[in-house]
C-alpha cells in the first residue's frame, strides 16, 4: 500500500486496525512478532576474540582490524564491509587519500554522498591503530586478494566464537556495544548520538545497563547547591 495511498490515509487504516483489536481484546503485537534484544559486544569480547586470531594470516588480519574499528567507529557492519564480491564498485572510493584514522564512507543508507567516521587509538591488545597497521602489512594486496565481503567476516567471526568456546554474537550487536560502551565511560548522549552518526534518538532503544549509564546524571552534585 505504500506508495500508492497518501499518508493520512496510512494512519487511518492503521488507527481503525489498532482499534479492532482492542474492541476485541486481541493483542496488537503477538509475542512471536518481537525479536530477542540483540547481546552487545563489549572490549572483553574483542580482547578474548583477538586471541584467537592469526594476525600473520590475510583473513584474521583483515577481520580483527575490521572488528576493532567497526566497534571504535560505532559504525554499521555492512558500510566496512560488501555485501558480496560483486557489489564492489572501483569507482566508489576515496581518491583523496586521506589519514588512516579518518575514513570516507562513500555511501550510507542515510547519506549518497558519503561521511567521515573518526577513532582514536586505544590501550591494550584491540588498540586498532596496531590492527590496522598489521592488515595493511599482511594485506599488502597481492593480485589474488579482494575485498572483504560481509558474510566472509561473520562466517571466520563465527568460528572464532566457537574457537573461543563462547556463543557467537550477531553483527549488529558490534554496533549496539560500541554505543554501549561509550555511554558506560559517561560520555553524554549527544556526543555519542554524535559519534554513530545516528539522525534520531532510535540508539536509545538498544541500552543495555540503564542503571549504569543514568546513574552519573541522577546523582546529587552538592557544589551545585553551595
């Protein structure tokens, strides 16, 4: 229907559905509609994950420095990774040459024209300056090599977890646990909404911790009233 109705007539629709269903106590959204929060990701899981990874090896290099940004960058998997061979376009890319802590994503599902996304290096073994400098290394690509798609990353990722005897986590839970993760060292909302580049408050909906987070902005501050 979308697409061929105005959206007034959408909403009506939708109201006179949503009314029914209380006319006739019936549930709106039935249990099986709603899907298991996604587990965040968390610097341990990295830590733990990295251990069990070549770095010597082309692919554990290229999955571990593809992890610790994705994570760093609080980006989506799929704008650091193709969704298969054939999607890659070379005349989709950053011809500027740009420092290696700045990345130019040519497209995202928000923006045609592409965005900068930014991370700093960090202290201990998921240090993705050190990771990215290894794949660069390791991948200085020969001809037989290409680019990393999508499934290849959650596949060796996959079997990581299992090497890792721990249970696998799903991709978007990169995403969810790098928002996660700054909001726990008390960075404010904003920046962090800032930081994924979200266009919407929707980042709240995947808190993890609520306590955790909300406590530093609910404690009393007794200089304030001094």
């Amino acid at each position: 229907m979308a697409g061929n109705y105005a959206s007034g007539i959408l909403s009506s629709y939708l109201h006179g559905l949503r009314a029914w269903h209380i006319l006739h106590g019936l549930l709106w959204l039935p249990p099986h509609s709603k899907k298991k929060p996604r587990l965040p990701y968390i610097c341990n899981t990295l830590t733990t994950l990295l251990l069990h990874l070549d770095l010597s090896l082309p692919l554990d290099a290229a999955v571990a420095a593809c992890l610790t940004t994705i994570f760093y960058s609080a980006v989506q998997l799929g704008e650091f990774t193709l969704l298969n061979l054939q999607c890659f376009d070379p005349d989709t890319r950053d011809h500027n040459k740009l420092e290696q802590t700045v990345f130019f994503i040519p497209k995202t599902k928000t923006s045609v024209h592409g965005e900068d996304v930014f991370w700093a290096t960090q202290d201990g073994p998921s240090d993705l300056q050190h990771l990215l400098e290894n794949h660069f290394t390791v991948n200085n690509p020969p001809s037989k090599h290409r680019p990393l798609t999508k499934p290849a990353f959650l596949s060796h990722l996959h079997k990581t977890f299992k090497d890792a005897k721990m249970e696998p986590l799903q991709g978007h839970g990169i995403h969810i646990g790098s928002t996660l993760e700054y909001l726990l060292h008390g960075i404010p909302f904003d920046v962090v909404k800032m930081i994924g580049r979200w266009k919407s408050d929707a980042f709240i909906l995947y808190l993890q911790k609520h306590a955790q987070i909300l406590a530093p902005y609910m404690q009393a501050v007794p200089a304030i009233h001094e």
